[in-house]
C-alpha cells in the first residue's frame, strides 16, 4: 500500500533522513523505532507532505510527493501529529466533526461519532467540553478518533504515547489493536520500542537518518541489539 524509496529529508545542511527505502502492505502495523533524533518524525512528515522531501513515496500505486498536503485525506492519508494538534477552541463534537469533513454521509458520520465514543468513553463525557481544556492524554483520544473519522486507507501514527500517563498509553493502544484487527493498515512512529513491537507486525530500526535494521517486530524484541539499545536489557 505504502512504498518509499531512496527518501532524503535535509533542514539546510543537516541530514535528518538519509536515502531509506520500506513498505507497508496493505492490512499491516509496521513500526519505526530509534532513540529521539533519528529521523522518524522527519520521515513521517515527509510522506504527510510537510516537509519537503526527495525520493519517491508511491500510495495504492500513485506518486505522493507531489500531492499538496490537504489532499492526502482525500487519497485515503490520515495523520494523527506528534503533539495532537487538536482544534483549541472547538468543542470534542466538533472536533471529530472535522475529521469527517471530507464525507457527506451524515448518518454514517453520525454513527462513527457514536462509535469513537465507544472507543473513548472520556470523550463522550466531554462532548460538549473545547479540545483545547482536555487532559494531554483527553486530546491524544481525540487527535486518533478525529482521524479515524476519514475512514482512511492509512493512518500515520506519529509518538501516540508521548507524555501520557500509563493508564492512557494503555487505552489510546487498546484502540491501535482494535482498528488494526478490523484491517486498517497503520504506520506507527514510536520512541517507546517495546509498546511499537508488541502492537506492529513488522519494524524498521532508525539510527542517524538511516534505517539499520528491519525484521519481524516478534524478532526483534528479542534481538540482542535492540534490547541493549531500546528496551533498556
């Protein structure tokens, strides 16, 4: 579903992505993992059209990097940014609301708003509360279910458990594995290497701009490499 290739991302003369090449398949988690700085961001930034970037990034087949940013919801492309990125002064309903803005089904949109609210329950509670007074681990439920509401092909998962208390990292992933068990594929950018592997079927270890190691993610748990560089072993 997802194919880059040769993808280079520099912010002046810093080489932040050096040249990697991965693919996601459709119906898959794949996870990128590696220490802060690595790159990870930057590459998922660069297939969300963000930052600009060289290489080529194909999507059902269809080149990506040129594509305005505001059209990859319409391809099938939803991002859920590192920090959120929720709509302040808007309340959770019109968040979520927004995530649909692209659909004209209403009752089908109607009926997905229900559905996120069975996902997060907290945010039903504060429907009517603006994004912008949630808790950080609030938002980040809203961030994902805003997303979700696109009903999109792929979803870019960008750091979902930074900053968040345990008990909600617990809660936003118990929705990763539900989505991804009823077949929606998900590229996953997590510091947190052991959350990443539990949750993906595959993964890509970044270091310094380039990807150095890939596998199986039940594997590479058990790599000695990874566990002595990211699962603290």
């Amino acid at each position: 579903m997802l194919e880059v290739t040769g993808l280079h991302v520099a912010y002046g003369g810093i080489q932040a992505v050096r040249s990697i090449t991965f693919h996601v398949k459709q119906g898959e988690t794949v996870a990128l993992v590696g220490a802060n700085g690595a790159g990870k961001t930057s590459t998922l930034k660069a297939i969300s059209r963000i930052v600009p970037a060289t290489g080529d990034v194909h999507f059902c087949g269809e080149k990506m990097l040129q594509i305005p940013p505001h059209d990859l919801i319409r391809k099938g492309i939803a991002l859920v940014p590192e920090g959120r990125g929720v709509f302040p002064r808007l309340s959770v309903a019109e968040n979520l609301a927004m995530g649909a803005f692209i659909r004209d089904d209403k009752a089908e949109i109607a009926r997905d708003i229900e559905r996120m609210y069975a996902y997060f329950p907290r945010l039903k509670e504060r429907e009517t509360q603006l994004a912008g007074t949630l808790s950080g681990g609030e938002q980040q439920m809203l961030a994902l279910g805003r997303a979700l509401m696109s009903r999109p092909k792929l979803l870019l998962l960008d750091e979902p458990s930074m900053g968040l208390a345990p008990i909600m990292v617990q809660k936003i992933f118990e929705v990763v594995r539900a989505v991804a068990a009823e077949g929606m594929t998900i590229l996953l950018i997590e510091q947190n290497a052991k959350l990443a592997l539990e949750v993906s079927q595959r993964a890509y270890v970044m270091e310094s701009g380039e990807i150095t190691l890939t596998g199986n993610s039940a594997e590479l748990l058990h790599d000695p490499k990874v566990k002595a560089a990211y699962l603290g072993e």
